[in-house]
C-alpha cells in the first residue's frame, strides 16, 4: 500500500491534462455548473434518492452544446453574406432618412414628402377609379378602368399578405398612418406604395396614349414617390426595389386575366 501511492502521486504529476494550462479544460462551465447547482437543489426537495440516478443524464446533457450554438460559432458563407448586406441595407436606409422626424437634417421638408405619398396611396387611387367607372360612357373607357379597378386590388391584397409573413419593421419607429391602416400596410416589407406606383405606371405606359413628356414624368413620379419612403424612415432600400418588382409582376398577372369588355359589362349591370 505505501509504495502504490507514490506511484499514483507520480503518475498524476506526469498526466498532461494536470498541468496549469489545461486545468481550464478540465473543469466545467459556469453556465453548467449553476444548471447542475440548481438542479440538485431542486432534485433534493423532491428527494434524495433520485439525485443520484439523474445527475450522470443532466451532466451529460449539459456537456452537450446544442445545434443552434453550433450554427452560430460556425455560420456559413451564405449567412455571412446575407447578414452583411442586410446590415449594409440598415446603414445606408438609416443615413436617407432625412425627414424621418422634424428633428432630422430635412425635416421642415417632411410635410412635403408626405403629400407625396399619399399620390401613391391605395384609398385614393380606388376612390378616383371608382368614381370614373361611374361616369365613363365608353365600352374601352370602362374596360380600362375594371381592369385598373382589379389592378389597385390585386396590389393591396398581395402587399398585404406579404408583410404579414415578413413582418419587418422599417428602419426608424414610425406609427404607420390612418390610410396605411386601411390598406393594411403596417409593416416594412414590401413597400405598398413603391409595389403599387411601379404597377400604376406600367398600367397606364401600356394601356394610355401619352407624349413622350409624360411618360418620362411618369416614370420619375413612380421613382420618387418609392424613394420618399425611405426619406421618412417608414422603409429600407431593399423594401422599395422589392415593391418595384412585386408590382411589375403584379402588372403581368392582370395582363394575364384581363377582364374583356362583356364581362365589364355584365358585372357593372350587376353592379
């Protein structure tokens, strides 16, 4: 017995693992310790006869590092790059802010971006497509105007859905406002009214007879009233040149079931 306990003293010097800089190894988390504290403290009101049996589980639990730390220690390329631009997108949308609040560098010209806006709001466009329904007197005129009417729909239904899945916020805490409320757009993505000019224009590029004047006002109406979102700090970048696709695809879906003059004419007699 003597001589075998210097030789487990010998060999404990010699063990790698019982050097200084890998003692740290050796001893647990704190994170696992508490975890490890409190569960036995728990363990021991229920009983003490259970704490033996549960400990070797709970210690191998804890030793374990869960998969979602693992994806976050190891990200891959794709998350580097996503999670890089979308920080990009905050930083640059954050700094156009200029009328986000009347404190902000452009603030006296805020009142001014929001008139702008409201050209793009949905209510208004409906209402004014409604009531030329209601005074055309020409089987083209209201043809158009079903199909424009239908248009306006489609958009808000659509933006409408979209943004209850994204739920994203926009860059700066801004209420949306009482006709943003009954359109439903709330949140940041897509853009409404950037989805919404982009398919207005194309409507009307494709379907009116405009001088070449008012075609290029047109467009840089559609450009501008997108972009003053992101002035007033209701959305990013990202959310505009989003709403400027989803209303050209939108475009093409009304182009796809374009309603024909008769059936204009059998639902305005219903009507």
């Amino acid at each position: 017995m003597p001589a075998s306990q210097p030789r487990s003293r010998a060999r404990d010097r010699n063990n790698v693992l019982n050097r200084a800089e890998f003692l740290s190894l050796n001893q647990p988390l704190k994170g696992n310790q508490e975890n490890r504290s409190s569960g036995r403290k728990q363990s021991s009101q229920a009983g003490g006869a259970g704490t033996q049996s549960s400990n070797p589980k709970e210690r191998r639990q804890s030793q374990q590092l869960p998969e979602e730390d693992c994806m976050q220690l190891n990200p891959s390329f794709k998350g580097i790059a996503f999670n890089s631009l979308l920080a990009i997108d905050i930083c640059i949308s954050k700094r156009l802010g200029v009328c986000a609040s009347t404190a902000s560098s452009w603030g006296g010209a805020r009142s001014m971006i929001n008139l702008l806006g409201i050209t793009g709001h949905g209510i208004p466009w409906i209402a004014g497509t409604l009531i030329c329904l209601v005074k055309s007197s020409t089987l083209a005129g209201q043809e158009v105007l079903m199909n424009l009417l239908l248009a306006l729909l489609l958009d808000i239904t659509i933006v409408a859905g979209l943004q209850k899945l994204a739920k994203r916020k926009g860059p700066y805490d801004i209420t949306p406002g009482l006709l943003d409320y009954l359109t439903m757009d709330t949140y940041a993505f897509p853009a409404g009214h950037a989805s919404r000019v982009a398919m207005l224009s194309k409507f009307f590029l494709n379907h009116l007879v405009l001088a070449i004047p008012l075609r290029i006002l047109l467009v840089l109406w559609a450009f501008c009233v997108g972009f003053s979102r992101v002035m007033i700090g209701r959305h990013h970048i990202t959310d505009v040149l989003s709403g400027f696709v989803f209303g050209y695809l939108q475009f093409r879906l009304v182009e796809l079931i374009w309603i024909s003059s008769n059936t204009c004419q059998m639902l305005i007699s219903i009507w």
